[in-house]
C-alpha cells in the first residue's frame, strides 16, 4: 500500500478572534461618543465625527500592519458605522431644509 501525500494545510499565520475585535468596537464607540459629545450643532457634531473617523482610520491601518488585526478590524467597522450615521443626519437635514449644514 502506498501512503497517500499529505495535503497542504493553509492556515492564516494570525487569525482574527473575536475579542480583539469587540474590545476594538469598543474602544471606538467610547472615542465617537467623546469626540460627538463635543459638538453643539449638527455640524459640529458632524466635523469631529469626521476628525475622529480620519484618525480612528489612521490607527486601524496602524494597527493592521503592525498590532492586532482583529482590534484594527474593529476599530474600521466603528468608524464606518458612526461615519454613516453622522452623515445620515447630515443628508436628512440637506434634504428637509436644503441647506448644507456643514458649511
């Protein structure tokens, strides 16, 4: 009898678990919550939640290259979620008042 060959396994060298990736939604929820409690108006409220986007981004990209990928995983995931919802606000009141409020 001949042995068969063994077949490769492919395995990811650093795989992305679940609690690295809650603890970094998180972690961003408390930073839009801080940096949208800033704003007075809309649109302040809609500047620092894009400052605070550019920056969580800047650490998610960080910390893929060179931390834990499943907290940069949910740091972007964070971002992109409080991103939309601010922007939601924005289009909603350009489109009832016609008047762009980050301006």
């Amino acid at each position: 009898m001949s042995a068969l060959p063994h077949r490769p396994i492919y395995r990811e060298p650093h795989p992305v678990s679940a609690g690295p990736v809650l603890s970094g939604l998180a972690a961003t929820t408390v930073w839009f919550v801080l940096f949208g409690s800033l704003g007075s108006d809309l649109g302040s409220y809609a500047w620092w939640t894009i400052g605070a986007a550019l920056a969580a981004w800047a650490v998610a990209v960080v910390l893929a290259v060179l931390g834990d990928r499943g907290v940069a995983v949910g740091v972007a995931i964070a971002s992109g979620v409080a991103l939309s919802i601010a922007l939601l606000f924005v289009a909603l009141r350009w489109t009832f008042t016609q008047d762009w409020p980050l301006w």
